[in-house]
C-alpha cells in the first residue's frame, strides 16, 4: 500500500488518479497513526516551501515524516515535496527542510541562457530526463513535465540521480538509500510518470542499504 501524506497543499487528488491509472493502490490521508504504519510514503507539495513546511508542522506530520524516512520506509518527494527532503530553501526568506538529503533548494539564475537565448523562469513544460546514475525508478531519458521556479542544489552530487539541461545541469531526481525525489510532476509526465509511480511502488530499497 502507498500512502499520500496529505497536509491540505498539493497535487492530492491528481497523483491519486496517477497512482490508479498505474495500477497501484493508493490511500490519501492527513491521519498521523495510518501515516506512522505505512508501508511506503509519497510526500506532494505545490507551490512556496516555506507555506508546505509550515502546514507540514501544523498538522504535526513534519517530525513524523523524517522519523518514518529515518526508519528506513520508502520516502518519495514530488515538487516541492522533493525540495523538503532537503536542508533549507532561500524561496521568499530562510526555511528549514526536513534535512533527509544535504544541501539546499536555490532560485534559477536570472541571467541564465541557452543557445543565445534568455531562459524564462519558472521552468515550464517538458524536458528529457539525462540519467546519472542508476536508480530503480529511473529508465532511461524519458520526457516528462516541470513548473517550478527554484531547484535543489545538493552537497552530495552522488545524490543526483538525474538531470535535465535548463542553462546548466539541474537535479531532477534525487536520492539515497530509501529516499528519492522527482522535481517533475509524474502526474502530468504521461506514460513514463505513470511508469515511475509504478515503479517506485513495487520498490524495495536493499535490506544492506542503511536508512537515511
């Protein structure tokens, strides 16, 4: 069973019709007790860091998230879901992330170019995927949709699972031991997001692999 953590922000209701439309079975729920005996995790969130990690206190879920993470059960951030994963943001002032992965979420540069050209922010729309390591959601160069105006910049690059070129290499997926991140939204990305989600849930990470 794949539990969606639900704060009252975030892409609920449509990675539930993903999550269906894949084949897997999946349970939304704001309720602490379910959340603590999940088997795996799935982590949402659209728009500001700083309102997601708020509500994430609020409803007393921030601490249990990270508790659950650092138990070793399967954790998987979407957007600015993958963005909590980490240390901090700088998005509209200084805020604190569940620091499950080192580093910090950074606004696109304002000159950033490409081919001659200024690139708009938010970044918006499809892009392909470039694979830097194996992961076991990740197959292959796959397109799939983005809207978001910051990105993670991790302390650990081994934590880079991949990329996509948006006037520099740009984390896309994220990960260590149980832990893993898109950037994009699977729920919009078509085939190969329904094929993620499908894999993250039949994911096991290895018994050798230490917790985050």
């Amino acid at each position: 069973m794949t539990t969606l953590i639900d704060y009252g922000i975030g892409n609920l209701r449509s990675l539930a019709k993903a999550f269906a439309a894949a084949g897997v079975e999946a349970v939304r729920t704001d309720d602490a007790d379910r959340i603590a005996e999940a088997e795996r995790l799935v982590l949402p969130g659209v728009g500001a860091f700083g309102a997601c990690a708020a509500e994430l206190r609020a409803r007393g879920l921030f601490d249990l998230v990270r508790q659950r993470a650092e138990a070793g059960v399967p954790l998987l951030g979407v957007c600015v879901g993958m963005q909590l994963l980490f240390d901090a943001s700088e998005e509209r002032g200084e805020h604190a992330g569940l620091g499950l992965l080192p580093g910090r979420v950074v606004r696109f540069a304002r000159d950033a170019e490409a081919d001659g050209r200024r690139l708009k922010v938010p970044h918006m729309g499809w892009n392909r995927l470039r694979p830097q390591r194996p992961h076991p959601i990740v197959e292959g160069d796959d397109w799939v949709y983005f809207v978001h105006s910051y990105h993670a910049a991790p302390a650990d690059p081994t934590d880079v699972v991949a990329t996509v070129d948006y006037g520099a290499e740009v984390p896309a997926v994220v990960g260590r031991a149980n832990v893993v991140g898109v950037q994009f939204h699977p729920e919009k990305s078509a085939r190969a997001g329904l094929a993620m989600l499908r894999r993250f849930a039949s994911w096991t990470p290895s018994p050798t692999t230490a917790p985050v």
